[in-house]
C-alpha cells in the first residue's frame, strides 16, 4: 500500500526536474544583436527557450554523439564545417528534419562557434 505514493512521489520529482531544466537559459550562448547571418548556407534556430539546439546523446553501442538539430539550409556544408572544427566525422543525420551528427562530445565546442558566427 506505501509503494505506490513513493513512486507518484519519485515520478512527480522527475517531472519537476526535467521542467526546471528545459527552461534553463545558457547567458554565455546569448544570441548577438548586430551580427549579420544571411551570408552563411545554413542556419541553426534556436529552442523555444534561447539556446542553442547542441546535445549530446548515446549510441546504441555506449559511445556518444553530439547532435545539432533545427537546421535550415545547407546542412551538407555545415557537416563539414563542423567535422572540420572538431577533427571527427560529420554527417547530416536520418529523418525528416534536418539534424547533423557528430561521434564524440563536442557539445561546449560547437556551441562557442555557433555563437561565434551570430547564430
């Protein structure tokens, strides 16, 4: 009889957890004001809350990957730009939404350069 209010309990904490931190806003990543991105092949919107959509996820064989998601335009030359910086393979991940994938974490990496670029 006592288990199930532990386990509402755990899983109310859980959700309260994972609304926290959706909502969490990276100041560091703060989108410039004058910088001017119609010259770039591609751009990479930003989540509802302001930051830059960059995160790292699992394989299924326990390695990781850092994946950029909300990408408009050319997500072929962003690959390889991205491969480029982080001196791994790149390539435009499965869907139908444009994403790029990267083996290895280079999540605060990317997200410097994406910032570096205005985006």
């Amino acid at each position: 009889m006592m288990l199930a209010p532990l386990r509402q309990q755990r899983v109310a904490r859980g959700l309260c957890k994972l609304l926290q931190r959706r909502w969490v806003f990276e100041r560091r990543y703060r989108q410039k004001e004058e910088m001017d991105t119609k010259n770039l092949p591609f751009l990479v919107h930003r989540t509802p809350s302001g930051n830059l959509p960059v995160y790292v996820e699992p394989t299924q064989k326990g390695e990781k990957f850092t994946r950029i998601r909300r990408v408009y335009g050319d997500a072929e030359h962003l690959a390889r730009e991205v491969g480029r910086l982080c001196d791994a393979s790149a390539r435009v991940g499965r869907g139908s939404r444009k994403s790029v994938d990267v083996l290895g974490v280079h999540e605060k990496k990317i997200k410097e350069w994406l910032h570096h670029l205005g985006l």
